[in-house]
C-alpha cells in the first residue's frame, strides 16, 4: 500500500506538493505517525507566509518553549487565559528547526495582531518569537518588505548584530527585498551578519522620494557575496545611479544565470557590451531603458545557453535602429529560446515570426493590427507553445477576440491580454471561440458591469467545454480591475 512506502520516498514525493496547498498538507497529517513526520517538516518551512493572517502560529511557538520563557510576564498571562496549551511532555517536534524561509513583515504582523488581541508587551514578545527562531533555525531565505509598511525594521535591527543571527543566517542563499529608497541602509546591516555566500537577491526599490540615493548600499551588497547566480533588480524611485551597479555586478559574470534589470533611465549601451562575458547566463531580461550609442553592440552579444529573454519597454532616439538591434539579438539566440517577451514598440514582428520555433512563452506588445499575422505565424511555428502574454494596445472587437482565440494553438494553457479590458460580451466570445484543449488559467482587465456575475458566467462557459473552474480572483491594480481565472 502506499502509505507503507519507505521513509525516502515519501520524503521525496511531499517535496512536490505545492506548499500554499494546505489542505493536502494538513489531511497528510492524519495518515500515519512517518506520514506526520515527514510533512511537518514541509508545513513549518515557511510558517510566516503572507496567506497566513492568523497569529495562532506564534501560540503554538509560544506553547512548546513555555518552560523557556515562563516568568516572562506576557507568557504568564496567556497561560493564565489558556491562550495557550503546555504540553505534559516534551514536544516530538522541533518545530522552529524546520523553519527554512523567513519574512520579517509577515511575523511582525502576526506578533502586533497578538499583541493587539491579549494586550501584551509588543518588545518582549518580538524578543521571544525572534530568539526561539534564532537559537534553533537555519535560515536559507529571508524576506524583507517595507515597500507598503510603516517603520517595520526598527524592531528588528537590534537583533541583526548579535551572534545567535549570524549563526541562524550562516548558510542564507536567498534574499529577497522591496525596501522604499529611505531604508536601504539595511543593506549595511545586512551585510554584517549574512556568509557572503548568497546566491539569490531580489531587490525591488519603490517609488517614494524625490531624493538622489547613494547607490553604495547595493554595490556594497554585491560586493560582499561570491559568485552569485541571480540577481533581480527592479529600482522605481528613478534615483540610484544603475551604471556603477552593472560594472560591480559584471565581478559574478561567470555564475550569474538569471539577470533582470529595470529602471526608468538612460543606458549606454557600450556599458552593456560586457554581457558578452557572462557565459552561464540562461535568463536575461531589460525593462524600461532608454538606450543611448552604438546600438549595434547588442548585435555581437551571444550567450551560448540563453533560454529566456525579455526586452521591455526599451526606447531609443531612433526606433528603427534599436528595432534592428534587438531584432538581431533575437536571432543570435533564436534556437535555444524558450521564452521570448518583446514589449517595445516598432520591434520588427516579422522577421521575429520566421526565426524561433522552440518557444514555449511568447510576450509582446500589440500595436498595429498588421502585426497579427506576424504573431499567428509565432504560434504556428512554435508547437511547444503554452504560455501567451499579448499587451493590446489596440481597439478589440469582437471580431478581432474571435479571430485571436481561435487562432490560439490546442497547447495553450495560460493566457495573459494586458492593456485592453474586456466586458462581459468579449470575454463569452473569447471564451467560448478560444481553440485551447484545456486551459489552467486566464488573466485580464475588466470593465465593471451592474448585474453581471462573472464567476457564474465562466462557470457556465467552462462547463460547456469540459474545463472545472477552480478559482476567480478579483483584484485591483493601479486603478485596473483586474480579474485571474484559474482551472483545474
């Protein structure tokens, strides 16, 4: 039976379930004493994930170190309230131990939600939770979020400085950051009790100063690690000089794999021209530059296992010439390319449709109704196709929806229409025409209709198709209705 498989297995087998699908994981619980065993350890990975709003988390930390902690005056009062349960014996788990992922803004949330409902002292409690994760774990991904929070590093900066931190941060290989420009100054802090063997940042800066920022503190965070892999950098506030950054980063040429770019800003291309020398690099993607001299330095640039590329939002003085340039850089990769995203105007649409055919993401911007044929002639050519972004910039008829979906290869699993929103009469054509075998999700702008029960309707539409309609999420972003579709 399969619930007497070796331990090995079944450790190998929990590793692919999807870590956000709690209900799989928790029901695993209830199996077996190894089944138990083995996805607790999964569960407590990452035990502050922003899905997670409750603060019941922290109670059951607090339950299990009780002893630890039992003249603290805060433990005292939520055992005094049973707010918290204390075992008779040892715990079989040692649950901060498998803490693998942390995200400080999460767990502050949850620590101030605590605090709020039982009235205890914040700084303790912070104290506590921070000390058991600390003293136990081995952090291998840390996450930091101020972008959309107020004053949310103060707690925390004492704690970076002292051993029990370095030591739980001593193997980290992956950060992730979205800091507003006024709080990279943690980056020096950062840099104090991390192993310099980072092979991951992510790095997003927002938009909230009008402020020249010294870009030292990013320099000086690359600088510190050793052959990074990947590096995201996404800077909106438009005041870090990006030039100095590319020239410290081309010191990880030989390990980077993954590299993005963005920034609102001008760009030498001659500073682009020593991409030639990161050799390892299979992901490649440049966001909302403007490109200033020899453009035709992007046309040497060959990167023997790029898979991925995206060019976005790239302008030049003279359309025609980065058009070329990007067009042949295209074609030097053209081959090996898995995914291609080319959202910038007056791109050369067709000769891209004649030179890639293993594709299996194609991403552009639509802006001339003459390109369609061109795209069509892309997802011919391209039978490993399963993903599609188009940005329409373009009126949308009816007519043209039809024509779109029904040109849309059997393959296609996820679609993506930007830029244009769609009513209710669009999004029934584009659905019921759509050629897709079996779609698993469907993301577009919507244009808000009285009366109009939109997970009714696709629930109708999928029904007649043979499609189990799992979820429809409603959002927003800036100032758009933005509706995901996703199937079973």
């Amino acid at each position: 039976m399969v619930k007497n498989l070796p331990n090995e297995c079944l450790s190998e087998i929990f590793k692919h379930i999807d870590e956000n699908d709690t209900k799989t994981l928790f029901s695993i619980l209830q199996v077996n004493r190894l089944w138990c065993q083995n996805i607790v350890s999964i569960l407590w990975e990452n035990p502050f994930k922003p899905q997670i709003k409750s603060f019941k988390i922290l109670l059951t930390l607090l339950s299990y170190y009780y002893n630890d902690n039992k003249e603290e005056p805060s433990i005292k009062y939520l055992k005094e309230s049973n707010s918290i349960y204390i075992p008779k014996t040892s715990s079989t788990f040692n649950y901060p131990s498998f803490i693998k992922q942390l995200e400080l803004t999460n767990i502050l949330h949850m620590i101030l939600s605590l605090v709020k409902k039982f009235n205890l002292n914040h700084s303790s409690i912070i104290q506590i939770i921070w000390n058991m994760i600390t003293n136990n774990s081995k952090i291998e991904t840390l996450i930091i979020n101020t972008s959309n929070s107020y004053r949310i590093l103060k707690p925390f900066k004492p704690f970076f400085k002292t051993s029990a931190t370095k030591n739980c941060f001593s193997i980290l290989k992956r950060l992730t950051l979205r800091l507003k420009s006024k709080d990279l100054s943690i980056l020096d802090d950062l840099i104090e009790c991390i192993n310099g063997k980072v092979k991951e940042i992510e790095l997003e800066i927002s938009n909230n100063s009008n402020l020249t920022i010294s870009n030292s503190y990013v320099i000086n965070l690359i600088k510190s690690q050793k052959n990074l892999k990947k590096f995201i950098y996404k800077n909106l506030s438009g005041n870090i000089h990006i030039q100095p950054i590319i020239i410290e980063l081309e010191n990880h040429s030989h390990s980077m794999k993954i590299l993005h770019l963005e920034q609102r800003c001008d760009l030498d291309v001659d500073l682009l021209s020593n991409l030639k020398n990161y050799y390892n690099l299979q992901e490649l993607s440049l966001r909302n530059f403007h490109f200033e001299g020899n453009h035709e330095l992007l046309s040497n640039i060959i990167f023997s296992q790029l898979k991925s590329l995206s060019l976005n939002w790239i302008t030049s003085r003279n359309p025609a010439y980065i058009s070329e340039s990007i067009f042949n850089l295209i074609q030097n990769h053209a081959v090996n390319l898995k995914y291609l995203s080319i959202k910038t105007a007056d791109i050369i649409m067709k000769d891209t449709s004649l030179c890639c055919s293993n594709l299996k993401s194609f991403s552009c911007l639509i802006c001339d109704p003459s390109d369609m044929t061109f795209i069509y002639s892309i997802f011919k050519n391209n039978p490993h196709l399963t993903s599609i972004d188009l940005c329409i910039t373009i009126p949308i008829r009816n007519s043209f929806l039809s024509k779109l979906a029904k040109e849309i290869p059997k393959s296609i699993n996820k679609i993506v229409i930007g830029y244009s929103i769609l009513g209710k009469e669009n999004l029934g054509i584009f659905l019921r025409d759509l050629n897709c075998n079996r779609l698993k999700s469907f993301k577009f702008n919507w244009q808000p209709q009285k009366n109009v029960n939109i997970p009714e309707m696709v629930k109708n539409i999928s029904e007649t198709r043979g499609w189990t309609l799992k979820e429809c999420e409603f959002a927003l972003a800036q100032y758009q209705h933005i509706y995901i579709l996703k199937w079973e």
